[in-house]
C-alpha cells in the first residue's frame, strides 16, 4: 500500500470540501469522515503486515499517519468549539476564545520539553517516541483518547499529532478573533453581494477553463493556489465544481483533444468575428 499516495489524496480531498463547503461545520464533518476512514484503512494494512524495520515504523507514526491525524484532531476540535460558540453577545464570545486559548497554552505549557523536541528536529528518542514497543516505559500520554490500540498507536504519536494540530487551531482562533473584533458576519462575509453568473457549461469545462486561466498566470500575482482561484471563481459564477483535481486528470488523460472546451471557445469566437465582418 502507498501509504504517502493515498494521504497526499487526502489532502486535495480536503482542499474539495473546503471548495465545496463555506459552512465550516459541514466542513469539519466531511473532512472528520475522511480522515477517519483513511485511519482505518491504514490501521488494517499495518495489523495485517506490520513493518519491514524500525525505521519504516518510526517514519510511519512519525511523519505518515500525522498527515491524517493532525487533521483529523483540527477538524474534531474545531467542530466541538463551533458547536458551542455563543451565536451573540461579542464580549462574550471573545470571552469563549480566550478561555479557549488559555487551555491550549496550558497544554503547551504541560508539553514544554516534548514541544522542544519536536521543534528541534531532535530524533535521539524517537525509537521510543515512535515505535510500539515502549509502551510500558514511556507511557501513552494523551488526554480525551482514554483507550487507544496499542498495535496502532506508540507513547507519543497522538501527543505529536496534538501538538501540531493545536498550532494551526491557535491560527484559526486568532483568526475568528480579528473578525468579530471588526465586526464581520462570519455567514456573509461582504456587506455587499454580488449577482453571480450562471456556469451553463459542463464540470469538465469549468476544470479545463480553471486550469487554462491559472497556467496562463491567473492568480500568480497573489501566489493563490488553484484552489483558492477556483474559490474566487466561484464568486462569480454559479456553480461549485466537484473533483478538481479527478477531472483534470480525466482532462489530461484525453485521446485526441485535450482542450475541447477551449477549443470550442476559439472556434465560437472566430465564428463570431467572421459574422461581424460580413
């Protein structure tokens, strides 16, 4: 099993739910599901034929199964802080952040030589940090998680995933922070709306049309991803596209044309200025 093929998949599955969701419990949810199920499917192949060295386990828990985890523990925090969150009140809910906050500094304050470890780039205990059988001397530590299975899990993998997830969480809160200190409706993010245009065309062609404007430079100026153009694309047309990145494959893997659409689009253009002259 490709263990690092099946987890970079994951991460552009996350980048489509959050193309796809603005609502960001919808998007926990969806993304809780996927890292939980990838979870299991690795579990099962590493019970089923387990590692050829220590190494490869050291890398495994270490590097590998936290592309998933710390995911998976973000989105699970995020989705019990915003299932809580105070819907009024803006000296209260910038009350529930703080307390929020405080118990993730104490968390780090707890972990302070551990969270030096891993920043150092220290690797001199990861045989026990990172491998299952030193469960007996260096306990599981992890609070919320009272069981976890031995055979998938070592001293200090769910602590590390903890670590990292809570770093990104520590972002998001300053992030909501800012906004209700501005004033931002977090439902409708401009004052303004814009009236979008109706996407009469295919899945296939937006992917294709999306991919030509971002390799012709749209969005380099801002260093956007092409995910975060699409977004902005969507603001303008009515339509939420599905699969990116499967389409665009499917695009490249094409027989003849590989760009149908656009060739259509010249084709309709020059039709169009053929008339005009006539």
């Amino acid at each position: 099993m490709d263990f690092q093929l099946l987890s970079n998949k994951l991460l552009k599955d996350l980048d489509e739910i959050k193309i796809q969701n603005d609502d960001i419990l919808e998007r926990a949810c969806q993304s809780i599901e996927k890292c939980s199920n990838l979870l299991s499917t690795f579990k099962k192949e590493i019970l089923n034929n387990g590692f050829n060295t220590i190494k490869d386990e050291i890398t495994f828990f270490k590097k590998t199964k936290q592309i998933l985890l710390i995911e998976l523990i973000y989105f699970s925090e995020i989705h019990s802080f915003e299932t809580h969150f105070p819907k009024a009140d803006k000296d209260y809910q910038l009350k529930f952040i703080k307390k929020k906050v405080n118990k993730l500094n104490r968390f780090f304050l707890y972990n302070i030589d551990f969270g030096r470890y891993v920043d150092s780039g220290s690797v001199h205990f990861d045989k026990e940090y990172y491998t299952r059988d030193n469960s007996d001397t260096f306990r599981i530590i992890t609070s919320k998680f009272y069981f976890q299975d031995p055979e998938f899990c070592t001293p200090r993998d769910m602590l590390l995933g903890k670590y990292k997830a809570y770093d990104s969480l520590i972002m998001y809160l300053d992030e909501k922070k800012q906004k209700i200190l501005k004033g931002i409706n977090y439902k409708l993010q401009d004052a303004k709306s814009i009236e979008k245009i109706h996407w009469p065309f295919s899945n296939t062609d937006y992917v294709e049309m999306l991919y030509a404007l971002y390799a012709k430079g749209l969005g380099t100026k801002d260093d956007h991803s092409i995910m975060k153009v699409s977004k902005t694309m969507q603001e303008i047309f009515d339509f939420t596209p599905k699969d990116i990145y499967k389409t665009y494959q499917y695009i490249k893997n094409r027989k003849n044309s590989k760009t149908l659409f656009l060739d259509e689009l010249a084709n309709n253009l020059l039709s169009e200025m053929k008339k005009s002259e006539e």
